[in-house]
C-alpha cells in the first residue's frame, strides 16, 4: 500500500443522482496515480455496465459484489443478511492485508439503513481503517454517526430527475 496521505473517509449521499459515479470517478483517478482501488458492492448482483468496464482494469481495481438479485424492499431475508455480512469480512481481510490504497464501500448506508448490517458494524469499519487508506463510502441515507466519522461529506440533492416523469435507467447512463 502506497502511503500518500493519513488517508480519509468519505461518504457521498442524499437522494440526488452521482453517489456512484463520483466514488467510480475518484477510483479512476486513484489508478492513474498508481494506486490500487478494492470495491465492495452491497445490494448489487449482476453485471452492470461499470462491471464490464472495471473488469477491464483488474490490474488496478478489484470488485466485488455482495448482494443477492431481486433484493429491493421489505425486510432482508436472511440470506440477504448472510451475503452483505461476507461483504463485511471481505473488507476487513482487504484492510488486514494492505495491498489496497483505496477502498470503496458501494451502498453501505442503504445496507445499514436496509438492515443488512447494523450502523455499528460501519463505524467499526470506519475505525478499522489503516493509516493511509482512502476509505469512500455512497449511498443515500447516512446516519449522523457516519456523517461525524468522516472527513468529508458530499450531499447529492435531488432537484429534478427525469425518473420521476418515468423514464427508466438506462444502460450507459444510470446503470
């Protein structure tokens, strides 16, 4: 692991659109410095069109999904619960080995929010994190205590979207 900084957590959240995007963006960026770049994906199964890109730098980036298909509303069912927890020991096992200079927990607040993991298992994440790594952590819906946790916070805001006069994702856009 490269050590440029103390290294930072970050949470990119709030309802508007470019969570992911800008955690996707700052991977990109991370690899042309030479760093290396660990994603974990929770609620995500599949292959989506980031997926078929990042694949294409593994040298550089590695990716990781630990959800299950269909997974939406409702309470989990425990199988959700199982795969986001090995999501959780992953990234300890990424922290623990050091090969990463950046790690990016892709949907981790809905996790908590979606009880998947507890808020507590996030700040102890959070707290886990080495001296040096980048740590970067989306999705809407972070709690105070992960808000506090970080050094930095971006609120995506919503002001119009055009979802809501019913256009779908669409495949090189949204997904």
């Amino acid at each position: 692991m490269k050590s440029y900084s103390q290294g930072y957590v970050q949470v990119y959240t709030g309802d508007g659109k470019g969570k992911t995007t800008a955690a996707l963006g700052l991977a990109i960026r991370a690899i042309g410095a030479g760093l290396k770049v660990f994603i974990a994906q929770f609620l995500k199964m599949g292959e989506y069109s980031e997926i078929k890109t990042l694949k294409k730098l593994s040298d550089h980036i590695t990716i990781e999904q630990f959800g299950r298909p269909r997974f939406r509303q409702g309470k989990p069912l425990p199988e959700d619960v199982e795969a986001a927890q090995k999501g959780l020991e992953k990234i300890k096992a990424v922290m623990a080995a050091g090969e990463y200079d950046v790690i990016i927990l892709e949907e981790a607040n809905i996790a908590v929010w979606k009880g998947l993991f507890t808020e507590q298992d996030l700040l102890d994440i959070i707290d886990a994190k080495p001296i040096g790594m980048e740590m970067v952590i989306t999705g809407r819906g972070a709690t105070a205590k992960v808000i506090a946790k970080a050094d930095l916070v971006t609120e995506m805001k919503r002001i119009k979207h055009y979802y809501y006069n019913g256009v779908r994702g669409r495949i090189g856009i949204e997904k």
